[in-house]
C-alpha cells in the first residue's frame, strides 16, 4: 500500500495544470448524492501515465477537451468530472460525475453520450471498460425506471414458484405468417408460457407484420382456448423511424389482445435508447422487452474498449424496461460466466444489489429511512415490492435468459441463477425435439416439474416420455451441440 501512495504521489506531480483540474484524489464522501459513480479499467496509450490519461477521459467525459480553454466560467469548473480513486494493480481508476451534467428529462442516452460516448475513442487510451457505475438516490429521482415489471406478468399468467417458461421462434427468419404462427401455437398447445419474435424480425416480404401479428392473435386465442391458460407474445417493434415504431405498437393494440398478453421487444442498442425510453413512456401498462442485439461489442470480457453487462443492464432498469437479455452465465452458448451474467442479473432485480464495485440501493428515499430497511428485507423475502408505493424507489427489472439452453440445463441454470424470477427463452433447445415444438415444450415443462418437485430429471423422466425424449436426444448429440455453439460464437465474434 505505501509503496501504491507513493507510486500515486508520482502520478499527480506528472499532471499539467489542464488534467489537475479533472482530479481530486481527497474528494470528501463520494456517495453524498451530488455524483455519478464510475470504475473503469483503463490502460492508458501513447506517452501518457494511467492518471494523466484517467484526468484527460474525466475531461473529455464531462466539460473538458485537450487543452484548457480560455471560456472557462466558476460554475462550469464546478461541472468537472473527477478521478478520486486508483488501483494501479489492476488499472483501475473511479471517476465521479456531477449528475446535474445531463439532461435533467431522465435521458439515459444523454448520460451514455457522456461517460462512454468520445472517450472510447480518444488515442490516449488502448484500453478503457466501464465496469460498474453507482446513481445517487436524488439522481433516480429524474429517472421512470419499469413500469410493468415480471411480477405483472406473473399475475396476468397466475405461474409463480418457477420461471417463465418460454422459446424463440425457430428457425429465426423465414417461415411465412401462417407458419410462424403455427409454431407459437404447438409452443403454447403444449404448455409454455411466452413467445418472442427473434430479434430480425420485421416486416418481411415473405412475412409481412400485420398478418404476423394477425394470426399470432388466432393461435394464441386457440391456445388458451384449449389449455385453459393464459399466453405472452413478445413482438419486435423496433423500426426505421419513430412513426412505424408507434404504428406496430398500435397495430398491436388493435388487434384484439388482451391487456397483458402481449409485449414489446425492442433492439435496444440498435434501435437506440431513445426508442427505448419512448415506449417505456407511451406504453407503461406493457412488458417492454429490451434485446440487446449488438452487446458484444462493448461487453465480451476480451474487449478492452466498452462497458460490462452490468452497465448495460443497469442502464436498462434506469431507462425503464421490464426485461433485458442477461446470458446463459456459462451454461448455455453463449459468452459469459457467472460472475459476469449473474451479477449483472441480481444487479437489476433486488432493491439493494451488489455490483462488481458498488453496492446499489435503488431508492430515491434516504438510505437510513426505516422503510428503505423494511424494502429490502421484504425484497430479499421475495415478496412484492414497490406496487402501491412506488414513489420510494424504482422497480426491479425482468432477467431474460436465451442462448444454447434446452430442458436438460434448466436446473443447472436455476442453481448458477440462485432464483426462479427470470424468463427462459429457448429455441432449438424446443424446436430441435425429435417429435417436434409441442412435445418439445411439454419436456420442457416437465423439466421444470421435476425441478419443483425436487426429483431429478432422470428420475422423472422415468414416466415422462417427453421429457426422457428430450433428455436421450441431447445427451446423444452433446458433441455436435457443442460443436455448433462454437461455430456460432466464432461467428458472433467476427
């Protein structure tokens, strides 16, 4: 440690007069609620030192460029971000943020534009990775945070005590409307809960929306009509431009659904966080559903420049979704181990979450209210909070986990997740059974029966044929499993 302060002492000699103005390694109390709280991983490029680069990302980051400029006042000095904190060890440094920098309307993508907008690409870095971030009780207070949350849907669908079970249709692009259709139909026909359009999905030629949409109303009222069960489906309404975006909303709404039947996926980071905000806005009495097609980019571990899954999730949650995509924590295909995914998973679900840095408490009332003590105690219990007394802190938001999973790895994934409060979505781990989706989705609810039950599925597979269907076909094709899911990560990845 003296030897760490001395090597520090070192560093703030280096800095001009400019990078001094964006550090202050005696900022007093941090989390006084004036600042954003920020940890970066940073690895500075060029002829710069960590601190001189970690003072010219605080600059670029909040009011400063390159150089000192002469139109300076008193109270934009005030407006400075400020690196506080360092770990040389691990490249670490903590910056803090005066939140009265953004938009004060709630704007996530004004936040976003700030903290990893231009610095990600100044040359004074080769690497620099937002790996948590901590908001301030009165900054939440500007922020929607999720209106319908998983908790709604529970209601709508009376499933509780197990996740929601439900699938991608497969293949992904493709199939006409009638098709499409008609496997949302065999999923729901034979037990599951909620379908989601595939990310791509739009208005294609050999698909167009509305008669998508159309038949998806038929198939699910069939549905319901048979099992006696309600039913979810989740439809991309990501678009070019904002008018076709409200015009598949209201398409939707049109249609005959059922108040909480129906959700709205959007491809949140290529659509956009405005989109986002937008529907969270105009349609809180509906899931919205944010897929994070793109992600990878900025949150593979390997990636020097960008955000962690975290960030991303936590910034959902503030934006308002009900649910975001948060990985398969390693047991499915896709990228992401459980520190990374499920951290990121607890961090939007509790109402005090610890991060890979911050310990969040998601209240806009003091931490030392008596009834911020009872909200988390409660939340920990599992019960409902924040439905009649919301203006005390903002909603949990909806784990939804894709990727590789079939009904073999349910339970698996349960015990890495540590809960039943999030949403599967498999695919092929459905389509891909040998007689088809609707005995696919029948092994799949016979999986998490076992699971309720405490048996293994082996066990009750025993008297489940499905289920010992299921479990035959994918321990006998493991290897190619395998095999396709690294194809499918080398694609992701070039």
């Amino acid at each position: 440690m003296k030897k760490e302060n001395s090597r520090i002492k070192e560093l703030v000699k280096s800095l001009n007069p400019h990078q001094e103005a964006y550090v202050n390694l005696n900022l007093k109390n941090p989390r006084n609620g004036e600042y954003l709280l920020a940890v970066f991983r940073l690895v500075p490029g060029g002829k710069l030192n960590i601190l001189q680069a970690a003072a010219e990302v605080a600059a670029e980051s909040s009011t400063g460029t390159n150089f000192k400029v002469n139109t300076e006042t008193s109270f934009s000095r005030e407006m400075n971000a400020l690196v506080y904190q360092m770990d040389l060890e691990r490249n670490l440094v903590w910056i803090a943020y005066p939140w009265r920098l953004f938009d004060r309307k709630g704007n996530v993508q004004n936040i976003l534009t700030f903290i990893v907008g231009n610095i990600l690409g100044i040359k004074e870095v080769s690497a620099l990775k937002l790996l948590d971030v901590w908001f301030p009780s009165a900054m939440l207070e500007q922020y929607d945070g999720p209106s319908y949350t998983l908790d709604d849907m529970r209601k709508y669908l009376n499933v509780y005590g197990r996740p929601i079970l439900g699938t991608i249709i497969k293949p992904k692009m493709g199939l006409t409307a009638s098709e499409y259709a008609e496997v949302c139909y065999d999923f729901w026909a034979g037990g599951g809960d909620f379908v989601k359009n595939d990310e791509p999905q739009a208005d294609q030629d050999f698909c167009p929306y509305d008669k998508m949409v159309q038949y998806v109303k038929k198939a699910m009222d069939k549905a319901v009509r048979e099992t006696r069960k309600k039913k979810v489906h989740s439809f991309n309404v990501s678009a070019a431009d904002f008018d076709e975006m409200i015009r598949r909303c209201e398409l939707i709404r049109n249609a005959g659904f059922e108040k909480g039947s129906y959700a709205f996926l959007i491809d949140g980071i290529t659509a956009g966080w405005t989109a986002v905000q937008t529907l969270r806005r105009r349609y809180p009495d509906v899931f919205i559903h944010f897929h994070r097609a793109g992600h990878g980019g900025y949150t593979r571990p390997e990636n020097p420049i960008g955000f962690s899954v975290l960030v991303l999730s936590k910034f959902a949650r503030l934006a308002g979704v009900s649910g975001i995509h948060t990985g398969t924590a390693g047991v499915g295909k896709m990228k992401g181990s459980p520190e990374e995914d499920i951290v990121a998973a607890h961090g939007i679900q509790y109402f005090k979450s610890k991060g890979h840095f911050f310990e969040q408490e998601w209240t806009k009332i003091p931490e030392e209210d008596k009834d911020l003590i009872k909200l988390v105690h409660e939340d920990l219990a599992h019960h409902i909070i924040l439905e009649d007394d919301s203006w005390r802190g903002i909603k949990k938001c909806c784990p939804i986990i894709s990727g590789g999973l079939n009904p073999t790895k349910l339970k698996p994934f349960i015990e890495v997740m540590g809960n039943v409060d999030f949403i599967t979505t498999m695919g092929a781990g459905v389509h891909a059974h040998p007689k088809g989706t609707r005995v696919g989705a029948t092994a799949l609810v016979q999986a998490c029966e076992a699971y309720q039950k405490g048996i293994s599925i082996e066990e009750y597979a025993k008297t489940h044929k499905e289920l010992k269907e299921s479990i035959d076909f994918f321990t006998k094709n493991k290897p190619a499993i395998i095999e396709v899911e690294k194809i499918a990560e080398s694609v992701e990845r070039n």
